[in-house]
C-alpha cells in the first residue's frame, strides 16, 4: 500500500488522511451496510487515529440525521469520557452528545440527578464505558438502548466473565444450608458437587487436561429447575449468590481445573443495534474473530513504516511463575537497557509486580552510585504502568522508549474458557490438554501478542520518532506476531541469561505423591462405608513411618478432609457417611 501523508488537528491527535477510512466511514453512514447481528470489526492500525475519526464522523452524522448513537470506550480513567463528549460536540454544529458512568445510575430517587439522568439519556449521542456495557449486555440500564440506531465500541469487548465454584464456596454453603427451608435438597446438592471435585482430584489424567464436566443428564434437571425460584425467594441471602454460581456451572457445563469448577456467564449476553462496529487494531490476528460468527473483519492495510525505530527483544522467561523465582532479573535487566534516564521512559509490568518493579529500579540506581538528588530527578523520567490498565490511554504519546518487563499471561482456564464462550457448543464435550490444544494456544498466543502490542503503541502514537520498543519475553511467537504488525521494524534478538531459585525438589515431589496416594485411599474407604480408618494403616499404605510429619502431611490436604466430611483426630481419620446417592431427587 502506498503510505498516505498524515496531517494534525489542532488537538494534535493524529488524523491520517481520510481515505484510509473510507470502509469504516461507509459502514458508520450507509444503511444498506448495516446489519443487526453481527458486529463489524475494522483493524486499522494503532495510533493513526481511528477513534478521533469515527468521534468526528459520527457528530457530523447525528446533526444530518435522525441517528442516535451508542459510543462505547475502554475507560472512565480519568477525563477520558467527558474528552470523548467534548471531542464530538466540537464537530457538531451544537451540543449533541454526553455520557453516563456508574454516579449517574445512583441515588435514582434524587429527582434532580433523574432529571439529569433522563436529559443524557435523550442526547443524540452517548458515551459509556466498557463496563457500563457489560452491564447492559447483564440485562441492566436497558434504557441506555432504547431509540438509538448506531453502537460504535472502541477495543474488543470482552464478553466473557469467569465464573468460580471452589471446595470453600460449597463447604460454606452446606455450613448454611439450614438458612433455607429445601435445607436437605441444599445439601444434597453440595454432596453431589463435592463428589464431583473429588473424583476429578484423584483422576492423574487432569494434571495436564482440563476436562470438561456435562450436567445435561436428567439426574441434573431438578436442581436446574428448582434452583432459579429458590434463588428469587431467598434474595436477601448472601448464599444465594453461590446458587446462582452453581446454576450457571450446571447450565453451562464446566471445566475443572486446581480443586475448582470454572465456566462462564451466560447471563452476559451482546446487545447489538441496528448498525454495529469495533474499532481494534488487533483483530487482525486476535484468534477469538475468527471463533465466532458475531463478528465479521474487515481487513485493513497497514499505514506506517517502522523502519525508524527498532523492535529489542530479550529472551528471557518473564511469567508470573518465573518473576517469584528469579534472583537478579531486574538487575540484569536494567544492566542491558544500558538507560541515560534523559528522556522519558515507559516500563510496563503487572499490576502484581508494579511496587516491585519500582523498588528495584529505585535499588539499580543506588548500586549504580546515584546520589538521591539524582535519584529523584531520574524518577520523574519514568513511568511505570501494568498491563489491563493501559489500552487506549493516551498519555504516553510523546514518548521514545517503553520496556515491556512482563510477559502479560493469563490464567491458562481463561483461555480455555475464552475457547468455551466463542467456539460452538458441540465441541465444548472434549478435554482441553495445556499447551497442546490448537485452537486454544491460538488465543493464547494471539491475546498475549495483543497485549505487548497495545502496550508498545502507547508511545509514539504518530509514529514521527526514532522509538525503541524493548521486550523481555520468552514468548517468541506473541513477538512473531507483533513484529508482523509494525512493518520494516529493526529488530534485534538477544539472550538474557539470570538465576533462579531451585524447583520444587525431590522431596517436595514426594510429598505431592504421598498426598495423591492418600486421597486415593481415603475416598476409596468412604466409598467403602467405612467410618474411621487408623492413621498407622495410611502410613503403611503410603509407606511413611514419621508419624510426626505424617500430621503436617493431613493438615495440608485439609481442603479434601473438609469436602468429603472426613477428619483428623487422635489416631484415626473419620468419615461421615452421608445417604447414598438416589437416582432421582426431589425437594
């Protein structure tokens, strides 16, 4: 594609020439393009001004037409929804648009702040943020919705929401089942989860799988169908939020991952209008596009040239896991960044590791002979920011560095369930193997590579600096992907060699097995019908003669004893044995 020359506003946000969103302006104003069911996504690249366009765009549309307008943005961050208003209404010949955030949906008694309200309400265009959205999509706020034709959403909108029922919430639950008239139908509902979770801790294959558990036999239904009233009748009660949990893991099926059942919420559901579009730059590699038939991309050319600046990147293992065991990472690190502390500096971390990360630069510069007047003058050249706190800010524009710190990973069942929410319910039957699972280590890698990606556009958001974009990662394909989106980029390639403190150790692994080992045999007792087993005959099974650290060894399987109403006292485990199990419930 042939590079079209960019111009500036006098808000100094970058507009490239229009014709680069010519598409996108055809899908905002043409109605024969509209279309009420899936969402059109457009990936034109980051910082050439995307959003100032479509603000622009849609202000002139509004004064022209009757068209009302939905405009959904990351955050509320500081003035950023009330920038937004003030950006379109200096397009418009008069005041057209405004915004509602989470104040505006309190105290609705007020009659001045309904007044308000209502007044907003009534604007032709309406800014919201990415979480009032969600909200809407949960069935709140529907009059947000109501007479508006055109929903415009800035950044993927993550529709997926984790939801978690863990042995605590179900030992809690059965603690307080007398709260509730159906007492026994609630308890034997968290006997019944329970014994689920525990068949699926003793089962070796779901140390590397996360099996997928269906509840679609009838067994299941009376709980599916009696659950949603009791919830309605006992509203006041904080339990009743782990009901609901428990209907939507029934519902929905789940996963099981770390003593816990994972699924998503179904009760989000996307609310489109008649004309519905995304702006994302990464949707041209962001594999959950291509999962769903919500969406529908339409590709974009890239528009700058990189060959300016240059792409560094360190390989070196910077998860979460990695961070707790290094010894001198940060050291290192800081060591090859080779930094004159001159000009500003963005460093992106986790939110997790952004006091750490601060102290250890602070530690750098003190090793390095830094006097504290120094020091000081050095702090207010850096930045440090974390990831999910970052997308879309502009703040950053004006810088020449950034220093990716963190490889940005989620929990691996966020991607299974990102897999679960997209992917057609037919294929949900299947157990997911970590790391090896095609389509989920697509949304792996390509989420990953969205994060780095949006963290390094946060500077040189014009693209008219030499700018150095460093990256400490072990991730070479999220870097692949990332180096695809910033054509003609320098890129160099190193190895970062740092310590670490020892894995697990041998004994450490023993330890692990000898609890397997004695799961395995107590659930077996109890399966048995016995009510009390020696704790010599469980030594002896595990052979295991310390009968001092054999106490350390029940007490950290603590979490089992409790789910399966087993307990430690003098020298025998007992098991309570609860009433068979029917095959048919009822209240």
């Amino acid at each position: 594609m042939e590079k079209l020359k960019a111009t500036h506003q006098h808000n100094n946000s970058l507009v490239v020439n229009s014709s680069y969103f010519e598409q996108l302006k055809k899908q905002i104003t043409d109605q024969s393009r509209w279309d009420s069911n899936i969402f059109h996504v457009f990936n034109h690249e980051a910082g050439t001004g995307k959003s100032q366009f479509t603000l622009a765009e849609i202000a002139e549309l509004v004064v022209r037409t009757d068209y009302k307008v939905l405009y959904v943005q990351k955050f509320k961050r500081g003035d950023a929804l009330i920038d937004t208003v003030k950006t379109i209404n200096s397009h418009a010949v008069y005041s057209v648009a405004e915004y509602i955030d989470s104040k505006d949906n309190k105290d609705r008694n007020s009659k001045i702040k309904n007044e308000i309200r209502n007044r907003k309400l009534n604007a032709k265009v309406l800014a919201i943020t990415h979480n009032m959205y969600m909200r809407v999509c949960f069935g709140k706020h529907q009059e947000i919705l109501d007479g508006r034709h055109i929903l415009i959403i800035d950044e993927f909108p993550d529709f997926l929401e984790r939801v978690t029922i863990s042995l605590k919430d179900l030992s809690k639950l059965w603690e307080n089942a007398y709260r509730f008239k159906e007492k026994e139908f609630i308890e034997k509902l968290v006997t019944d989860l329970k014994n689920i979770v525990t068949q699926e801790i003793t089962n070796p294959h779901n140390v590397r799988n996360f099996p997928y558990l269906d509840f679609s036999s009838k067994y299941f239904d009376p709980y599916k169908q009696s659950l949603p009233t009791i919830i309605e009748n006992y509203q006041q009660l904080k339990e009743t939020e782990v009901l609901s949990r428990i209907l939507q893991i029934l519902n929905n099926g789940c996963r099981y991952s770390n003593n816990d059942l994972h699924t998503f919420n179904s009760e989000i559901e996307p609310k489109l209008l008649k004309n519905n579009i995304i702006l994302d730059a990464n949707a041209g590699f962001d594999y959950r596009y291509e999962l769903s038939n919500l969406f529908v991309v339409h590709p974009q050319d890239k528009f700058y040239d990189y060959s300016n600046s240059t792409l560094t990147h360190y390989c070196v293992k910077t998860s979460k896991e990695a961070l707790s065991r290094n010894i001198n990472f940060y050291q290192k690190a800081l060591e090859k960044l080779s930094l004159s502390f001159k000009e500003k500096i963005l460093f992106v971390t986790d939110k997790d590791n952004e006091d750490t990360l601060k102290k250890e630069i602070q530690n750098y510069l003190v090793l390095t002979g830094k006097t504290d007047k120094e020091i000081q003058k050095i702090e207010e050249t850096i930045t440090i920011e974390y990831f999910g706190n970052i997308i879309g800010v502009n703040d950053y524009r004006e810088y020449e560095t950034v220093v990716i710190m963190k490889t940005p990973n989620f929990d691996y069942v966020d991607y299974v369930l990102q897999h679960d929410y997209y992917k057609p319910l037919k294929h949900l039957n299947e157990d997911i193997p970590i790391f090896k699972d095609t389509t989920v280590e697509q949304i792996r890698k390509t989420m990953i590579a969205g994060e780095i990606y949006q963290a390094m556009k946060r500077i040189n958001r014009d693209n008219s600096k030499n700018a150095h974009y460093i990256v400490f990662t072990a991730n070479e394909d999220a870097i692949d992907i990332v180096r695809q989106q910033m054509p003609g980029i320098n890129y160099y390639q190193y190895e970062l060699n740092v310590d670490y403190t020892a894995r697990k150790t041998e004994e450490e692994t023993k330890t692990e097995k000898r609890q397997k080992k004695i799961m395995e045999f107590l659930y077996n007792c109890k399966q048995e019908g016995k009510e009390k087993v020696a704790k010599r005959e469980i030594r002896d099974v595990i052979d295991y003669q310390d009968a001092k650290n054999f106490a350390k060894l029940l007490k950290s399987i603590e979490a089992f004893l409790i789910s399966n109403q087993m307990y430690a006292k003098g020298q025998h485990v007992y098991i309570e044995q609860g009433e068979e199990t029917e095959e048919k419930m009822a209240i």
